[in-house]
C-alpha cells in the first residue's frame, strides 16, 4: 500500500499523511437473531484522490507520480481530500451507489460560499491476501462540475452489504434504475 510522499511546491509542504494507508474495523450491530458481526477492513487512497489529469502546457512543478502514471497536484482536490479519513470512517452510516464500471460511491455535500457541492468518493472493495481482511481502495474524489457530469444514481446499497458480500465471494448486483 502506498504512502505517499509530501508535495513540495514554492518553499510549501503539503503533506500527505492524512492519505497513508490505515486498518479501520466496522462492526455491524446485530440485529434480528444476527449476531454482530466486525469486518477488518486495510484502506488505501489513490492518486485521483489529491491530483486531476495532466494538461498539456500545464505547470512541470505540479506534475506528482506514482508507479503507473503522472497528474498534476490539484490545490483544491488536495484540500477536500483531507475529509476522506472521516467519510471512510463513516462509509457503514452513508448511502452506497453501483457505478457503470464495477466500483462503487457515496456522496459528501460540502458547503463553500454559500452553496453546496456533491463531493463524489469512488472507491472498491476485495478480499484481502490477510485471512478475513477485506481492502477498502479510495480511487478518486473530486466535485461534480462541468468537466465531470454527475453519474447516474441507482438504488443505494448498505456499506455492510458490500463488506459482507465482498468478504463471502458473492456479488452485489446493481438495483435496475
């Protein structure tokens, strides 16, 4: 899992340890002769979370990279991303929906200036190499603007249905919209 390394730019650290991989326990209360049941779960937090795509012309000095490919820091999605540790911790009390592309999003409203915005986190969900361990990767988070039309919503799913089904090999069929 990758921790990422503070972004240097014009004598400013901008530090990324709010990003670096952590172990988060979700225990889901039992409920109707089902007994609590605790799902470990490792989480990871993805490049898209903090940079947007490389333009061309754009800064050399904002280009950050990992072992796949090069973006640009992204001031803005940089600071939104520094409320992803509390949205992860609070996925089990958020509505869940199916993508078009296999992975899953919940939604943060944040409120800027007097309007809101719909902060979309992406995110998938696999078992783990560690026996009962699921993994929990954060792969973008950005606003819904005009170079990113809102996704389409289908019925929402509960965060301890993705975390049991992921854990026990079944698959979480999208609701027909």
């Amino acid at each position: 899992m990758t921790r990422w390394r503070p972004f240097n730019h014009n004598n400013t650290v901008y530090s990324l340890d709010h990003l670096h991989p952590k172990a988060v326990t979700f225990t889901q209360p039992a409920k109707e002769g089902v007994p609590e049941r605790a799902y470990a779960v490792d989480v990871e937090f993805g490049l898209h979370c903090f940079t947007c795509e490389r333009k061309d012309g754009g800064d050399p000095a904002l280009i950050y990279s990992d072992s796949r490919e090069q973006r640009m820091f992204d001031f803005y999605r940089y600071g939104l991303s520094k409320q992803l540790p509390n949205i992860v911790d609070t996925l089990h009390t958020r509505k869940c929906y199916h993508t078009n592309h296999g992975n899953f999003f919940t939604i943060e409203i944040i409120k800027e200036e007097g309007k809101a915005d719909q902060y979309e986190v992406y995110f998938t969900l696999s078992r783990s190499s560690k026996q009962g361990v699921l993994t929990l990767s954060l792969q973008s988070a950005y606003v819904r603007d005009r170079n990113h039309p809102t996704g389409r919503r289908k019925k929402s799913v509960g965060f301890f249905v993705l975390l049991f089904n992921t854990l026990n090999n079944r698959e979480t069929h999208p609701a027909p919209v």
